[in-house]
C-alpha cells in the first residue's frame, strides 16, 4: 500500500461487503479494496451500521478477504472497539489478518455510519490517544493508521479539519474527514488539511460526481467508493428476485452471471486442479 500512495497518483479503492466482492474489485483491475463497516454489518447481520459488528467479527471479515485478493485491503477498524487495551488488540488483530491499512474514527460508542444522523464524538484530545496508542501498538510493522473524524456534520468544517490537523500530528499517516457530502465541504478540506488525505464518495452525494482526476487534483491521495458496488448488488438481486415472482423463471429476468463465470470468480479451477492432482 505504502508503494501505491508513494507512486503519486490517487489511489481508488472500491468498498466490499464480502470476500466475493473484493475478488470482482481485484478482476476490475483496482489497486486496493476498501472492507467497508457499513457493507460488512449489512451483510453478516442484514442490519444498519451501528456499532453492531464486534471487533473480532471484523477482524474475521477482514481476515477472508484479505484470504480472497492478493492487492491491498484498507479495513474500517470502527473506534478500536474500547479503551487503549482494546485498541492495542485492535491492531494487533488487523496485522493478523493481513490488512494493509487500517482507519480509526473520533466517535463515542456506540458509533455509526458517519453518513447518518445521531453521531456523538468524542473529544479530541482522546481522538488523539486512539491514535497515538494504535501508532504504538502497530510498531515497526507495516501498516498505515488512518485518522478519522466524523466532526463535520456534528460540528462543521473548521473542527473537522481542526481534528484533521491534531490526527496527522499524532502520527497518522493518513487523515480523513467522513461524512462529506456537498463539493464546497470537500475542497475546503482539501485545502485546508495539507498531507496525505482520504476521502470517501457515497453515491446519491454531491460530491459522487467527480472524477478520479478532480481529486487527484484536490490533493486526495486514496478515495474510497465504499457503497458502489454493494448498491448496485442488492438491486441487482432486488431486480432478478422480483422477475422470479412475477414470470415463475429466472429465464428473461435481468443480466446476471452464469454459473461458469461466477465459478471462475470464485477460483473454482484453482480448487478442481488441486484434487485432479492429489484428490483420491
């Protein structure tokens, strides 16, 4: 990852709910995927993002996918899930399980989505120690500590990036402010938070209709697109579910793959060549 960002064009990091879905990110042709917390609670528990999800369920999912790609994967690691021992373990349990990248956020528990109302932080001085104890606990090991704050829709821009500014002094190695929703917002971040910064599009947002290239520019060094793809599967599967109602066959229903593509997706030939070979 640390060769990605050093190479000087914005890294896009697509967001994957599961380990199938950081395979298609990978079979795009991205460099990295992002493990969205959002995706992840949707799709192991079919519920909100709410601080549902424990950190050893995370870990676990983020431990699969990583177990699914060969490129990088950038994990929401929520709020360290506790105190400084909890995000001490934190760390050490995402270094585990092979992540590249790991972000930490300023909210109280319990959190949830930085798109949504009713976020509560917590202060900064304590957003700071999150940081500072994750930095020590991860060591000379080779991974990037992104400091989040959701301070913007709770206390607008000049304190998020006030946040931004104390996370990078902390030792982050990447500062993000979530919950960007309108373009003014995400230039004056930009401009005003110098460094290596993330950002984050949400479709349906503003700020979802610029290019690659318009946040190159910006100064964004990683941009995460962290429910593209799991929209655009629950309509998909939303579509095809409803055509199987209504004509009582899939046949005529909406675009979908065959069962040899989706096994190619998988790396069903991987598994077949392994029992050919050494299968009784």
């Amino acid at each position: 990852m640390k060769g990605l960002l050093a190479a000087g064009e914005i890294v896009l990091a697509p967001g994957a709910a599961d380990a199938v879905t950081a395979r298609l990110v990978q079979a795009a042709g991205f460099p990295a995927v992002y493990m969205t917390g959002f995706g992840a609670t949707a799709s192991r528990l079919g519920m909100p993002d709410v601080g549902l999800l424990s950190q050893t369920e995370m870990t676990e999912h983020a431990r699969n996918m990583t177990r699914a790609v060969s490129i990088p994967v950038v994990a929401d690691a929520d709020t360290g899930y506790g105190g400084p021992s909890n995000i001490d373990r934190t760390v050490r349990e995402y270094l585990q399980a092979g992540v590249a990248a790991i972000h930490l956020e300023d909210q109280a528990m319990p959190k949830r989505c930085g798109q949504t109302s009713g976020v509560r932080l917590v202060d900064a001085e304590s957003g700071v120690k999150r940081l500072r104890c994750a930095v020590e606990a991860r060591g000379s090991a080779d991974l990037l500590i992104i400091g989040r704050t959701d301070a913007l829709p709770v206390a607008g821009v000049e304190e998020a990036v006030r946040r931004a500014r104390l996370y990078r002094d902390a030792g982050a190695d990447l500062v993000f402010v979530d919950g960007i929703k309108r373009i003014k917002d995400l230039e004056a971040v930009a401009a005003a938070v110098e460094g290596p910064k993330v950002v984050s599009l949400v479709d349906g947002n503003e700020t979802a209709g610029l290019t690659a290239a318009d946040l190159q520019e910006l100064g964004f060094s990683l941009a995460f697109y962290a429910l593209t793809a799991l929209f655009a599967a629950t309509r998909a599967v939303a579509d095809a579910l409803a055509h199987l109602r209504a004509a009582g066959t899939p046949e005529g229903g909406p675009p979908r793959h065959s069962y040899e593509e989706f096994s190619r997706i998988v790396g069903t030939g991987v598994h077949q060549d392994l029992d050919d070979r050494f299968g009784d």
